[in-house]
C-alpha cells in the first residue's frame, strides 16, 4: 500500500528532473536556443522598425473662423462651402435688430465726450470771469480800495478752475483716442470700408483671408436670425495643408525637421502626395509616469490640386528615419 502511494510521487519527481536536465543540456549544445525564442516572443516596440508608420489628420495651414458681431438675420448670402474667396469679399450681408443699431447710436455718438466738451466749456467762460474780477481788484488794490485777502481769493478760484480745465482736457483727449479705436473697431465688425457716417442698420462678413470656405454654419441662408458670437464660416488655406499626429517617444527621437514621408488616405485610393517634417514638440503630450510618453509631430504636404481636406485621416510613412 505504501509503494502504491510512493511511486507516483516519486515518478512525478523523475519525470521533473529528466525534463529540466534536458532543458540544460539543449540550452548548452544550441547556445543560440534562448535568443531564438525571446525574438520569437519579444513583444515589438516602435524602434525595431526601420519606418515610422502613423496616423494622422489633415488640417488647413491657415484657418480662421468669421463670427458674427451682432444680432441680426440674413440678407444675402453669395458664397458656398469650397468657394474660394479673397480678403475683404462678402460672405453675407444681414441686416441689424433695433437693439443693437440703438447700441451703435450709441457707441458712434458717446455722451461722455459730450459732457467733457460741455464741461470744458463752462470752465472756460468760469476762467474768463474770474480774470475780469481779478483785474478788477488789482486795479481797486491800487487805489488801496480793496483788501489783499479778496485779491488772494480770487487768484486761489482762478487756480482750481484751471487745474479743473487741465483734469478735463486730460479726460476728453483720452476719451477722444478711445471713440477712434472703437470707431474702427465697429467699422471692422460691421465691415465696412470706409468711414461710417450714418447710423447703419445692416453689417457684412467679410472673409478675413485670402483661401476657400472650408465651413458654413448649417442654418447659414437667406433668412436666418444668428446670436452675436455665433460662428458663421471657416476660410482655411489649402495649399499646403498640414498633418496633425502624435508619435512614440522612441520613434520621436528619431524624427528631424525636413525628413521627407509618403502619405496616403483610404478616401482617396491610389493617390500618394509627398510630405515633409516641419514641427516636432519637445514636450510630451502624456504626463502619467505609468503611460508611454506621446509627442506631437508635424507635417507639411502640397496641395496644388486641393485634393485633400480639412479633417481627412492619412496613413504616414516616415523610410529610414534618423537613428542618431
């Protein structure tokens, strides 16, 4: 009954032992054994590869966004998405609610200036007095017909009136220079060109740079009623475009400026376009000291023939990148 318990174990043990011996004994006449097959399990990491393969996606070099200024509704509306325009062309007219033409009454036509102006005047014609009493007195003092102490108070009104009339020229200048730059400030957000002499009632967008309508607000017709602050359109610049990715801190080391990559988009099958490195960040976009750290990378790609656009992914192909 004892050797029926026994010999399993001590079989289990053999059968241990007879396996690691074996183990040793291939390991010592394949030396090369151990490194086959960590290569064979080795998990890859970027850097084995002598390409550096990304996703990313394209946007315009140069995009700014036209946002309406003031409350109104549509009145005219002569561009379309992918329209190109040059800096200054309409891109809708709309005509302005009451509220805000009172607000740019308003702001055309402040009554601070006004009151300083008024101010200044009555401080003028209050100076203009006091001297005559002034010269009065002297002439009286000189016949010893009036006292020192009168004459004295005279000169001390004379002195704060013209210390008045100094704050409030100070006052009206800065007030002056202020209207200016919020005239041509209004002038810019109404869009229009010349300088503004009525009361307007409607305002134009204007496109802010030469390039194509890359977007439209989805309700933009003729009709309807936008919010100030609201979007209106996008005009981007679509040649070049950029590429817009984030790369492995290994494969970041080994990314230049000028290094040349191919770039492909599964929306466009066939069509390859050339691009080159031109902004590699030099802080990680992760901050977590557990995660990979991630950087981003920056392309430059010619699009002469406007293929690409705002927002379509690409698959980038960086050959033989930098080791160094």
């Amino acid at each position: 009954m004892w050797m029926k318990i026994l010999f399993p174990i001590t079989w289990k043990k053999n059968i241990n032992l007879v396996l690691l011996l074996t183990i040793a004994l291939v390991s010592v006449w394949h030396p090369w054994l151990p490194e086959a097959l960590a290569k064979e399990f080795a998990v890859s990491s970027p850097s084995t590869r002598s390409d550096i393969l990304l996703s990313g996606k394209l946007a315009c070099s140069l995009k700014r966004a036209v946002i309406m200024p003031f409350h109104g509704i549509i009145t005219v509306l002569p561009v379309q998405p992918g329209q190109k325009v040059t800096q200054g062309e309409l891109l809708a007219g709309y005509g302005l609610s009451q509220e805000y033409v009172l607000t740019i009454r308003n702001r055309l036509f402040p009554s601070e200036i006004k009151n300083l102006e008024l101010t200044q005047t009555n401080l003028a014609d209050k100076l203009d007095e006091l001297k005559r009493q002034q010269a009065g007195l002297q002439q009286l003092a000189k016949d010893n017909m009036t006292s020192r102490q009168s004459l004295d108070m005279v000169e001390d009104q004379i002195n704060a009136v013209c210390r008045q009339r100094d704050a409030t020229a100070e006052r009206l200048d800065f007030a002056r220079k202020l209207h200016q730059d919020d005239r041509r400030l209004l002038q810019q957000q109404l869009g229009i060109r010349g300088p503004i002499k009525n009361i307007p009632t409607e305002g134009r967008l204007a496109a802010p740079l030469n390039g194509y309508v890359i977007w439209m607000h989805p309700d933009m017709r003729q009709g309807a009623e936008f919010k100030a602050g609201e979007p209106a359109f996008i005009v981007g610049n679509l040649d070049p475009m950029i590429i817009k990715a984030q790369v492995h801190e290994l494969d970041a080391m080994r990314l230049r400026l000028g290094d040349r990559a191919e770039v492909e988009s599964s929306s466009l099958p066939g069509k390859k376009f050339t691009a080159q490195v031109t902004r590699v960040s030099w802080s990680s976009i992760t901050t977590a000291p557990d995660q990979p750290s991630f950087f981003e990378v920056e392309f430059s790609v010619p699009n002469p023939d406007h293929l690409l656009k705002d927002g379509l992914k690409v698959q980038i192909t960086v050959p033989k990148a930098s080791t160094s």
